[in-house]
C-alpha cells in the first residue's frame, strides 16, 4: 500500500512539481533581470547622446561668442567673419 501511495505521489502533480517551480522562478528572475539591463543599456545610450548633442550645441554657442568679440574688436573682417559664422552654423 504504501509503494502505491508514493509512486503516485512521485507523478505529476508530486515531488518533480517543486523542480517546475524553481525553474520557472529563475527563469523570471533571469527575465527581469534581463529587461532591466536592456532598459538601463538603452537609457545609458540615449543620456550619452542627448549630451553629446548638448555638448556640441554649447560649443557652437561659445565659438559663435568668441567670432563675434572678434569681430566687435576689428580682428576679423566682416568676409571672414561671415564666412566662419557660416561654417560654424553648418556643423
């Protein structure tokens, strides 16, 4: 009697049960913890661009500035001076 209670309890629904478990706990745990690397992964390139982008903005803001103490000061000619603001405005 009792061979029969554990051979059925050793089924489907038995010990080998408690295994599914675990396993599909860590697999959820591997997902998560995969969606969240993608996640950070992709906000670290998104960030790494938009300041990059900022970067250069502010370089252009700041050779602009200069070209125009430059000009305001007679240093350049108003030819040169058009045609840097043009290459700088071009970047």
């Amino acid at each position: 009697m009792m061979g029969h209670f554990y051979r059925d309890f050793d089924g489907l629904w038995g010990f080998h049960m408690i295994g599914g478990w675990i396993m599909g706990i860590l697999f959820l745990i591997v997902l998560v913890a995969l969606i969240i690397y993608v996640v950070n992964k992709l906000s670290h390139i998104y960030l790494q661009t938009k300041r990059d982008t900022l970067s250069k903005s502010e370089a252009d803001d700041e050779a602009l500035r200069i070209l125009n103490i430059k000009f305001a000061n007679g240093e350049i000619s108003e030819e040169e001076y058009e045609r840097k603001k043009k290459i700088i405005l071009n970047r």
